[in-house]
C-alpha cells in the first residue's frame, strides 16, 4: 500500500451531506455538536467531531480531522495562520452539521491543542 493509499484510509469525509448522514444514524435526540482534541504518537494532536445526544444520554463521533485532513481543506493562506490546521476545519466542518440541525455547536479549546479543554454535557 503506497503512502497516499494509507493515508487516505484516515480521512474522514467533511462535507454536510456525509456528517447529516452520520448524525441521523444517533440513537437519541441530537442536543448538539461538540469539537474535542485528542492526540497520539502516532497521528499528532487531531479534533474529533461528535454528536452530543440526550435520551439516551451520549456522543457518536462524525468525523475525525487530521493535519492531513485539514491540508486538503486549507488554501496555502489558512494553513499558514496562526491556529492549528485541523481546529480550523473542525469549526468549519462542525458548524455546517449543527446549523443544519439547529444544535448549538461547541469547542472549548478551538485556538490551541488541549485534551483537558472543559466538554459540554446535555
């Protein structure tokens, strides 16, 4: 497998159509749209997308946006600004789904990588 077949296997799709997709296939009402960071060895500091649902209470991720990913998503002048890559296409990408839904969208460390960033809770 070359290395653009590899990468490729990480990418998640971003486009509303995809992410309404995945949030229709919660169990549970959609309360709203959370952007959280996380990070390895392996994949560096990456945003997840989650769905935020209530009755029954939990989250499901939609997305995950990887400096790869956000590459694909920046022109040269965005992927040189001063905020990480993958935060500036996880707003992007997570407030299409959460207008699209009428659900508050949500990312308490959007300026910076912090996996202890307060989460929002139904």
């Amino acid at each position: 497998m070359n290395k653009a077949a590899r990468t490729a296997r990480w990418e998640s799709p971003l486009d509303l159509e995809s992410l309404a997709c995945r949030a229709a296939g919660c169990s549970g009402r959609i309360v709203a749209i959370e952007a959280v960071w996380d990070g390895d060895t392996v994949r560096d500091w990456h945003v997840r997308l989650l769905a935020i649902t209530a009755d029954p209470v939990g989250e499901v991720r939609m997305a995950t946006v990887y400096w790869s990913t956000a590459k694909l998503h920046l022109g040269p002048d965005e992927y040189q600004g001063p905020c990480h890559p993958a935060a500036v296409v996880a707003v992007r990408a997570g407030r299409a789904p959460a207008d699209h839904l009428s659900a508050p969208f949500h990312f308490a460390a959007p300026d910076s990588p912090d996996d202890e960033a307060p989460r929002r809770r139904p």
